[in-house]
C-alpha cells in the first residue's frame, strides 16, 4: 500500500496579483507503509504545497495523486480522513478548548468508536506524545511548543483509530518539530520512526535540520527548482555537491561519530 504522486504539477494563488504560480513541476514520489520519508528543500521550494497535495488539499494541475491505487479526489474526505492524518505547520485553532478536546478531534472520522474506546485512543495518544500531564489544561493556555505536541497526539488518535482497521494508515507532518526544544524534537522524531517500523505507518515528514532528518529518515527528498533534485538513501542525497546547489552553503559530511551507519554533516564557517 503507498500514498503516492505521479508527475504532478501543482500551482498556488499568487495573493498580491490575483493568480496562479506554479510551484511544482513533474514531481512523483512514494509514502511507503513501514518507513519514514523526509522532505527536504530550500524555503519556497515547495515542501508544504506537496504535502497539501498528497493531503487532497489542493489538486494538481496534471498528474494525480494515489491513495491506496484509487485516484485520491475520487476518495471521498470522510474515508481519506480514515485512512491519513494530517499535521500541519500551523493547525489554525482559536476555541477555548480543552486539550483532551483538541485530542479527541482525531477520533471525529471514527464514528463507530464508543465514548470509552475514544477515551483509551486519547490516553494512549497523550501518552505517546509524551503531554499526559496537559490533558486537564486549557489548549489556549499553553506555550507554542506545547500546543505543537497536543497537535500530535491529535494525529496519533487519528493513526491510532485507523490502525484498528488493520490497514496502517500514512502520516503527513509539515515541520513537527519547529516549535520545539532539541529533547522534544528527538522525542517526537523517535516516536515517528516507531511507528513506521513497528506499527507499519508510512510517514513523509518535513525536516529542516539536515542532521535530524540523516538521522531519523530511512528515505530523503529534495526539492529544488520546482522538481526533485535528489532522492534516495541519506548518503546519496545529502552530498556537499548536491547541499551547496540546494541550500548555497559549504559543508562536510561523515560518519555519524557514535553510529556509523548514519550521516553527520558539518556546515563550514
């Protein structure tokens, strides 16, 4: 089963000129149950624009999108809801809600769950995002981080509640961790791995920090010029050649000092 995109070319409104402005090109990838993609390019590359295309969110001007081999606008929300959870950079909330409130909206595409199955999803949700101890709290109340890994545990229920179907269902984050410290990066990114390689998700996850993703990706992406530059293992996409054309930078790359077979890279002063 994958989550995928065949050549698609996608455009977004231009605000201040009233238009279209094409921003991907031919673009194809693969969101592969049992593993973790990341989603790396330059600001303006591209990276939200082909999450909210493999999200149904926007359409694409040629090419299609597949969700399970069905065309994905031929899906109906209701059952993409049931089958992605979807991440976004900024979730847009502004009720006075509770946090288990805000949770528990990843259980809404699950209507035959009862009160106490819910509950459960939300508690080991909460759990597994590792904000248990906010669950009494007031979403608005919280810090920006905070708010981020509530967010989480909301797709968490979501991905929770699917997987009871016995089909693991794809996760699509869009910078999960830029709100927050490097011990909740790691620990969010680590419980991403996990459920890709032992609950079977597949997951595309948009990463700036180069390192992070050589780290925690098993496939990486990288998106310049409208297209894909690069895709593959961590070693043949993070080359200094390929780094210093994407990003403009200089940099180093080795063997990660305390596991080898992952990727260190240095930026050079």
């Amino acid at each position: 089963m994958t989550l995928q995109a065949e050549n698609i070319d996608v455009s977004r409104g231009d605000g201040s000129r009233g238009g279209q402005v094409p921003v991907l090109a031919k673009v194809s990838l693969s969101v592969q149950a049992g593993s973790v993609l990341g989603l790396l390019g330059a600001n303006g590359a591209g990276k939200s624009t082909l999450l909210a295309a493999l999200a149904g969110e926007l359409r694409p001007d040629a090419g299609r999108v597949l969700l399970d081999g069905v065309e994905l606008h031929d899906v109906p929300a209701r059952k993409q809801a049931r089958r992605r959870a979807v991440l976004p950079q900024k979730p847009s909330l502004t009720f006075d809600l509770g946090v288990r409130d805000v949770v528990s909206m990843g259980a809404y595409p699950f209507p035959e769950l009862n009160p106490g199955e819910v509950d459960a999803l939300v508690d080991g949700a909460l759990a597994q995002a590792g904000v248990a101890y906010l669950a009494e709290r007031r979403y608005p109340e919280l810090s920006g981080g905070e708010q981020q890994r509530v967010q989480f545990a909301r797709v968490l229920t979501q991905c929770r509640a699917a997987a009871r179907n016995n089909a693991p269902p794809y996760l699509l984050l869009d910078e999960p961790i830029s709100s927050l410290d490097p011990k909740h990066q790691i620990d969010l990114l680590r419980t991403v791995w996990t459920l890709a390689h032992e609950d079977g998700l597949g997951v595309l996850v948009i990463v700036h920090d180069i390192n992070l993703a050589a780290y925690w990706c098993d496939r990486l992406i990288m998106l310049a010029d409208r297209g894909v530059a690069a895709e593959g293992e961590p070693a043949a996409v993070l080359t200094p050649a390929l780094l210093r054309t994407v990003y403009d930078i200089d940099v180093d790359v080795m063997p990660h000092p305390r596991q080898a077979d992952k990727l260190l890279v240095l930026a050079r002063a």
